[in-house]
C-alpha cells in the first residue's frame, strides 16, 4: 500500500535500533531536557530575584495613570509653548511700534533744531534792524550829490516779526506733539516689559517645572515597562520550564522496550492519506457511485469506508 501510494519501498526501509543505540539516544535526550529545564529555572529565579528588588505593584495599572500624567503635562507644554510664540509676536509688534515711535522722535528733535535755528535768525534779523532804526543813515543823491536821510524799511521788519511768530507757534505744537509722542513711547515701552516678564515666567514654568516633571514621569514609564517586559519573560519561563519538567518526567518513567517491532505506521501521516481520500473521491463521484464523497481510507484494515461501511458491505461490494 505504501509503494502504490509513495513509490517508496518498505522492504528498502531501515531495521529496527539495536537497544543499547536506542537506550544511549534516550539518555542523551533526557539529559538535553535536564539541561534546558535547569537552565529555565536558574533563569527564572534570577527574574524572581529582580522583580523582588523592584517591586511587584499593579504595573499595568501604574503605567495607565502614568500615561496620564505625561499626556497631562505634555497638554501643558504645548499650551505654554503656544503662549511663549504668542507674547514673542506681541513683543516684535511692540517693539516695531517703538522704533516708529523712535523714529518720529528723532525727526521731531531735527525740526525742533530746526525751529530754534530759524527763530534765531529772524530774532537776530529783526534786532537788527530796530537797531539800525535808532542809527541815521545818510546816503547822497546820484543827480545833486546833496545828502539824503533814509529810514529802515518797517514792513520787512513786520514781515521778519509775523515769520518769527508762526515758527514760535509751528514749535509750541512741535513740543505738544513731542510730549504726546514721549507719553505713547513710555506706554509701549511699559508693555513690552510686562509682556517680557510674562513671557519670562511662562519659560520659567517650561524649564522649571514641566519639562522636569516629565523627564521624572518618562523615566517611572521605563521602569514600570522594564518591569513588564521582565513579568512577561517570567511568565514565559515558567511555562517553559514546566513543560520541559514534565517531558524530562515522562522520559525518565518511560519503559525501554525489549524487542522494539518494526512500525509501518509511522510512515503514514495525515497529508499522505488525505490526498489519497481527495483522488478516490474524484474517482468514485466521476464513476457516479452513491455516497462518493463520504468515501475514506479506514487506517485500521486499510480499506475503503463510504457511509461510514466498509466496501464490502456497500453497493454489494
């Protein structure tokens, strides 16, 4: 059946082991599940060990409410990083506002210089002539060359005078105009260092507090994972270690055979027999006989069951 099935000779199959080959392999089987067994529980009481030292509080529970914290603080610092680029927007707007101001100031001080040096040439102009107008001045006429007396012109010095006063007013309200200028750049200068200082304390509380506060929650979420990691071996090598415990068992109890017989059986396995059950039914559905896809290989008398009973007895044989 064998050969119909693989091709593969039974006659052409190894003999049976010798008992004492048999018996030395057994041995050395047992001693390799020994070996792995003891190294799983030297390996386990070094976890137990571990775990001892750290602690075995409710880790999953632990690294929960520490997620929760990180996630909390993590909240935080975004929001005061949100806040420290918000004031630095404010303050790079305030301090735009005060160049302006500065430079309004300065152009202020040049007209102001300005002022003063115009009020000073008219002030020196009109002395001048109401000096002059004490002094006679005698001048000859070009036709009789006798004497002439002439008189300062008043209406330039009425003209110097009305010019000296519209600067004196352009320069009361320059002043005016400097004043309300010197009051905003005071209020803006007053606001960038509350907003400076604003900014400085959210920084603070960044560096300060937060950023500490998380560094200290990040490293109890790797013990609390290393502790995980650690239970989760344990168990892995306790399961491991039982299992070898219990085969080294079976080993150690099981009875050597005097006269091991030759087992044709253990050349059978399952995807042998199913791809011999799948082409009789193709066989026998293409032959239309009744129940054809029932049909199986009974592995006890080797023969063919379809329904459930043996060839013999169904469809007369």
């Amino acid at each position: 059946m064998l050969y119909l099935l693989t091709g593969q000779d039974a006659d052409n199959f190894e003999k049976p082991e010798d008992p004492e080959i048999s018996k030395a392999k057994r041995k050395a089987l047992t001693e390799y599940i020994r070996d792995k067994a003891e190294r799983f529980s030297k390996r386990r009481e070094e976890l137990e060990g571990t775990l001892s030292d750290i602690g075995s509080a409710n880790v999953c529970e632990a690294v929960n409410q520490i997620h929760e914290e990180i996630n909390a603080i993590q909240k935080e610092l975004n929001e005061a990083a949100s806040e420290s680029q918000k004031l630095m927007s404010k303050i790079y707007e305030q301090n735009g506002k005060l160049s302006e101001c500065n430079t309004v100031i300065h152009n202020f001080t040049v007209l102001r210089q300005q002022y003063q040096s115009d009020i000073r040439r008219l002030g020196f102009i009109v002395d001048g002539k109401i000096s002059q107008s004490t002094i006679t001045t005698k001048k000859l006429c070009p036709f009789c060359d006798s004497e002439i007396t002439a008189s300062p012109s008043q209406q330039y010095i009425e003209a110097s005078s009305a010019e000296l006063a519209k600067i004196k007013g352009h320069l009361s309200e320059l002043e005016e105009a400097k004043a309300a200028i010197d009051r905003q750049q005071q209020v803006i200068q007053s606001t960038i260092e509350n907003l400076e200082r604003e900014k400085e304390q959210v920084d603070s509380l960044i560096s300060d507090q937060l950023n500490p506060k998380l560094a200290v929650f990040k490293e109890q979420l790797e013990n609390n994972l290393l502790l995980m990691r650690i239970t989760g071996e344990l168990e892995s090598v306790r399961q491991s270690e039982t299992q070898y415990r219990s085969e080294l068992f079976e080993k150690e109890t099981e009875e050597t055979p005097d006269n091991p017989k030759y087992n044709i059986m253990g050349y059978y396995d399952y995807e042998l027999v199913h791809g011999f059950e799948k082409k009789l039914i193709q066989v026998l559905s293409a032959s239309k006989i009744g129940g054809a896809t029932t049909a199986r290989l009974n592995m006890t008398n080797f023969d063919i069951e379809i329904g459930g009973l043996k060839k013999a007895v169904s469809m007369g044989g």
